[in-house]
C-alpha cells in the first residue's frame, strides 16, 4: 500500500501535473498552481472541520476572483 501511495498517488500525479504545465501559458499556469493549497484548505475546513479564518476565506476569494479573470479571453487591442 505504501509502494502505491508513493508511485501513483505522487508521481503519477506530479508527471501529469506537469505534463499540463508544459502547454499552459506561463501566466495561467503561475495562478493555476495556487489551486493546490486552495484545495487542501478546503479540503481540510470540509473534511477535517478546521476552523476557516477570516484572511483564509478573503484570500481564497481573491484567488478564485484571479482565477476568473485570467481565464477569461479578452479580444487584443487594435493598433491604431
């Protein structure tokens, strides 16, 4: 059990991660990244009842807000 948490759960998961990151643009990719400790603090406010504070839940809105914004497409700017 131990051989597999240590082969698929991390580097499975590590070579497909950045196998992602390979065709992602660097700007996406930087914002994207932070999902990571998002999720582990959700998961651990979900999961394991930790106490959420008030700058956890303000930052998480600021990276979702960020998230948002960078996956929207915006048209170029014409040159004039």
């Amino acid at each position: 059990m131990l051989a597999y948490l240590g082969v698929v759960t991390t580097a499975v998961a590590y070579a497909l991660f950045y196998a992602g990151l390979r065709t992602t643009p660097g700007s996406a990719a930087v914002v994207l990244t932070l999902f990571e400790p998002l999720t582990a603090a959700v998961l651990a406010v979900v999961i394991l009842g930790e106490p959420a504070s008030l700058p956890a839940v303000a930052g998480g809105v600021l990276l979702l807000g960020a998230v948002v914004m960078t996956g929207r497409r915006t048209e170029p700017v014409p040159s004039s």
